[in-house]
C-alpha cells in the first residue's frame, strides 16, 4: 500500500485509512506530527513494555524511529468495524532482519485514536510451516 500523507486529503479518510497513515508516518518517524493530527486526547494504549500514557508510547516510537532509520512497513490486511479497525501488518526494523508479524487494533472517537492494542510475532528464520506468517 502507497504511503498516505499526513495532511488532510481533498475527502475526509476513513477510519482505516487514517489507521494505516498513522502506523505509516510512525515508522517513517514522523509521530509527533501523526500523534498531533490523529491521537485524541485521552488516548491510551496496551504495550505491556511502557507506561500506558500517550506521551511515553509517542517517545518510544520517536526513539525507535530516530535508531531504526531503515525501519520498513508493509501493511498485508486492515479491517474496520464501526469504531474498530485493525492493522496486520510486517514490519522489519532492518533490511537484513526477517521481522516480525504484528497487529494494531485502534479503537476511535470522534475521528481520533484514543486507544490502541499491539501484538507481535517473530518471524523464525526457518519454519515448518510452508504457507508463511503472510
């Protein structure tokens, strides 16, 4: 899926669509900019790794962004119900690296983000199983 631009398209984004701009810039390292535009202001989040506050997660993810230039995301499904929307995605924190498999779910109001859920899966090198993880 082409990278879709942080500023306001000519008709208003759906859902899934601003799901998928915002995991987009996020990796691309512009989150302040996403968080700005798309988070709403009681937004919280379940990565068992971090405070579950908007500020802590939006450091971590300028953090990894700022050590992780080649960073790469490709979103494989996103799905929208109602106020629901989730991304499966791969993403490969370097060019080298098989990455991982991983899974937003957001949740809106209003149009803004204001609570995300995350779960990853490593991508073994060798796997038994010849369909693959996509």
């Amino acid at each position: 899926m082409n990278m879709l631009s942080i500023e306001q398209q000519s008709k208003p984004l759906s859902l899934k669509e601003i799901s998928i701009s915002f995991l987009q810039n996020v990796a691309a390292g512009n989150v302040r900019e996403v968080y700005q535009k798309y988070v709403g202001p009681d937004f919280l989040h379940h990565n068992p790794f971090f405070p579950g506050d908007s500020k802590s997660l939006m450091i971590a993810m300028e953090e990894n962004a700022t050590k992780k230039p080649n960073k790469r995301f490709e979103v494989k499904l996103a799905i929208q119900e109602k106020d629901i929307v989730t991304v499966f995605s791969h993403i490969k924190q370097n060019p080298e690296d098989f990455g991982a498999a991983v899974v937003h779910i957001f949740r809106f109001k209003d149009n803004q983000i204001v609570e995300m859920w995350d779960v990853s899966q490593l991508i073994p090198e060798d796997s038994p199983n010849k369909n693959g993880m996509f």
